[in-house]
C-alpha cells in the first residue's frame, strides 16, 4: 500500500504538486513524465519501473480521494455514496475507507 498525503492551507500548491500539469488534453490524455509532473504521476511511474525491474505478475489497483472540510470525497467517483472511514483490527491493522472506489490501473 502507499499513500500520498498532502496538508495546507488553501492556494498553497497542493493540487500543483499532487498532479502537476497535464501535458495532452482530449480522452486520451495521460500524465506525462515531464518536469510539470506532480508526485502522483512520478510516484505511480516509480512503482511500474520497479515491478518491470522484478519480472514477476502484478495488478495495481488506485483510490484517489479528498478529506475537506471533515468530509471525505471520492475523486474517481464523486456521486459515490458516504464514505467511511474506519480502523480494521485484525493481525495487519490499517485504516479503510469504505465505498471508496478502487481501479485497475495499467503501466503507463
């Protein structure tokens, strides 16, 4: 698992640097890595290049979402229904956010 977390005031920058500037535009539009490319894009490219590195099977799956104003938005699905978030107690304790919409993704 990874996360990406990104906190401030408003108009600092966080979009910027979450996504940076998307380089093509229309429905085929892709974040490329460019020096405009914000931490998800570089971070999701790290993680292709080292699984290609590894030679094994993989799937990733991504979840994007907002905390604003203590209310959770998913981003890939913004009519999604309540988001909850809660801690899962089992032997590998991690927090979960329910209703929060998954996708396959593939290498870039």
């Amino acid at each position: 698992n990874c996360t990406i977390f990104a906190y401030g005031q408003t108009g600092t920058g966080k979009t910027y640097t979450m996504e940076g500037i998307r380089e093509t535009s229309g429905a085929n539009a892709r974040w490329q890595l460019s020096r405009h490319a914000g931490i998800i894009s570089r971070s999701v490219q790290h993680i292709f290049d080292h699984l290609k590195r590894c030679g094994s099977d993989y799937s990733v799956k991504v979840s994007h979402l907002e905390l604003y104003k203590e209310e959770l938005l998913d981003l890939l699905n913004p009519g999604a229904e309540e988001l909850r978030i809660y801690d899962q107690k089992n032997d590998n304790a991690s927090t979960v956010v329910h209703n929060l919409t998954e996708i396959s993704v593939g290498n870039p």
